[in-house]
C-alpha cells in the first residue's frame, strides 16, 4: 500500500498523510520542517507518494492587487523548490492542478467529509484533501 503525503506549498506549508484508508495527520508547519518529516518518512517506509498542489497551474486571480500578486509569485517559487526537492531526493511525486482539489473548506466541512476531528486550518485541510480518499 501506497503512503500518500499532501502539500499544500506557502510560507505556512500544508501537511497530510494518508494511510490505510485515513489521514494519519493534518497540520501546517514551515517548509523545511516539512521536507524534513518527508525526507524522514521516505527513509522508514518504502511506498511513499507525494502530491503537492501546483498553483503555479492556476489561471484565475481574481480583481488582486499588487501585495497579493506578490503572495501568489511566492507561492509560485515554493511550488517550483518542491517540484526540485522531490526530483532532488528521487521521490515519487505529482504536481495537483488547484482546480482538480476541493480546496478553502471549513473546518466543520473538512471533519463530516473525512472525520477528522482534531483541529485544523485551512493550509492543512487544502493539503488532506490532495491525498483523502486516493487508494
């Protein structure tokens, strides 16, 4: 069985496994903390998948102002050093178009769809939802 690893890229980085029918975690942390816990579950288990959300895919902006336009070139560089660190360290990956995952759900939303009940924001949810439900 394939151990799947979400991640939603951002100053806040979204974090989700998905395992044996569940989510094992959901949380957000700072990217090198999350390359770091990667990195380490690459090396423990030996079918490890990672899909990252790729907003450098996305089209739509919206009326943005500049600060957000800035935001979105950011996040658009962090999807870029993901992409790398994964061919990098040769680990199986996919790049997720942000149309193709339910993304900025509620935390209310996010608990009936999956039952996960311990708290969570809204970069971790968008990273659950790249891997929930994929066997």
């Amino acid at each position: 069985m394939t151990l799947l690893i979400g991640v939603d890229p951002g100053v806040n980085t979204g974090i989700a496994v998905y395992s044996e029918g569940a989510l094992q975690l959901v949380e957000s942390c700072s990217a090198i903390k999350a390359e770091t816990f990667i990195l380490k579950t690459v090396s423990e288990c030996e079918n490890v998948k990672v899909l990252i959300e790729d907003a450098r895919l996305r089209t739509w902006f919206g009326s943005a102002g500049r600060e957000r336009l800035k935001g979105v070139g950011s996040v658009n560089r962090d999807c870029s050093r993901w992409e790398e660190f994964c061919e990098h360290h040769q680990i199986e990956y996919q790049l997720i178009h942000p149309k193709n995952n339910k993304t900025k759900i509620k935390a209310t939303e996010f608990k009936r769809i999956t039952g996960w009940s311990k708290r969570t924001n809204e970069h971790g949810r968008d990273a659950a939802m790249l891997v929930y439900g994929i066997n």
